[in-house]
C-alpha cells in the first residue's frame, strides 16, 4: 500500500518584522533550504486575502517522515539558521500543521491554482471517525463540483496545535463567494458538525510571486 503523502503549512502573521527582510528570507533562504532536502515535492507561498501580513506556505512531502530525515533535521527545528530565528523566530505564529493525506490519499496541490483556502479545526472526539468519513465521502466530492475548484483535501496532523485540515485549491479567490461554494462549504461545516468543531482557523489566500521593481522593491500581489 503506498504510504500517504504528508503536508507541511506554516502561517504566520509577520507585522513584527520589515516585509522586504520576511519575503527576501523566505525567498532567498528558507524555501530554497527546503527544496533541496529530498521528499519535499513542492514548496508554495500565499498571503492572506483580506490580511496582506499574513503569510502561508505549504510544502507538500512524500510523506510526513521526511521531516524526521537527517536532512531535514539539520536546516529545521533547533536547527534553524541565523537569519530565521532574527526574522521567523520574530514572526506571530498561526498555525503549524505536520500531517497525512487522508483524502484522495496520495494527490499533489494543483500547479496553476491561483486562490487557496485553509481550514483547520479540532473535532470533539466522539465526532472524529463520522467527521473523517462524511468529510471524505461527502464534503470533497461536493466542493470539488463547484466550478472553479481545481482540487479539494483532507489531511490529519501527526504534529500540529489543530487535528485535522481541509485545503481547497481555487481558479481565484472569488469563487469562495460563489452561492455554489456557500451551499457545499459553509452550510456543511456550519450545520452537521458545528457543534464538534474547535479552534476553528479559516485562512483565504492568493498565491504569492515575487518581483521586482525598478528600484529595486519587492513587488507582491
């Protein structure tokens, strides 16, 4: 049986620190320290839709021991460079979740998806085993309908402060104010399981590029 692929998200909100020094460290230094380390398949930025300080990025694994590898060990964890414990260290921490692929169980984040939605909540836990199956038999072949999804998941931390996440891949942001979108997304989460749901954390993003203006600044969408 192939092992499911695992997920790394990292959020935070980065107000402490200057924005070009945060972006220029992300982009020069850490992404490029954790693509080199084998199983880390792929490494995307994205920023908050309506919180332009917020800063979310995910590394999609081969599976989530890659991150007990030694070479990942030696860049991450308490091995973290100078430069990260001066910006990252620094940064407010919103979520970060180590886990699985629950569902479809072995899939990559879509290339060209230009919107991503996050959720991440805990689930009481005589709800759990329903809200792991009705999420993977009911919620993402439904939201994976609505035009403009390009690719809807389920994961569940090995390592993480939430239990479970749901990343929705998007053609751009504005389909998550669809009436489609509402009816698969909102009245699901907000009717059967509302009442299992914990610490609940929704982030809307656009995928983050980085340019650069003529004189020189980090131009970001």
């Amino acid at each position: 049986m192939t092992q499911p692929m695992g997920i790394l998200i990292s959020s935070f909100d980065f107000s402490p620190v200057a924005e070009d020094e945060f972006h220029d460290w992300y982009d020069t230094e850490h992404i490029p320290e954790r693509r080199r380390v084998p199983g880390f398949l792929q490494c995307r930025r994205w920023l908050a839709v309506d919180q332009r300080k917020v800063s979310l990025t995910a590394y999609e694994l081969a599976s989530v021991d890659v991150l007990r590898t030694p070479a990942y060990l030696a860049i991450g964890y308490d091995n973290n460079s100078a430069w990260t414990r001066r910006v990252g260290w620094r940064c407010i921490k919103r979520l970060r979740f180590e886990g699985e692929q629950l569902a479809p169980g072995y899939r990559l984040a879509p290339e060209r998806a230009r919107a991503l939605m996050v959720l991440a909540a805990n689930v009481a836990a005589e709800a759990e085993e329903e809200f792991a199956r009705s999420c993977e038999r009911h919620h993402l072949p439904s939201v994976s309908a609505v035009a403009g999804v390009q690719c809807a998941r389920l994961f569940r931390a090995t390592q993480s402060t939430h239990k479970y996440v749901v990343t929705y891949h998007l053609d751009e942001p504005g389909v998550t104010r669809t009436l489609a979108w509402r009816r698969a997304t909102e009245d699901y989460w907000a009717g059967r399981f509302r009442s299992s749901l914990r610490d609940c954390l929704h982030t809307s993003c656009v995928r983050y590029e980085r340019r650069q203006t003529a004189t020189g600044a980090i131009s970001c969408p």
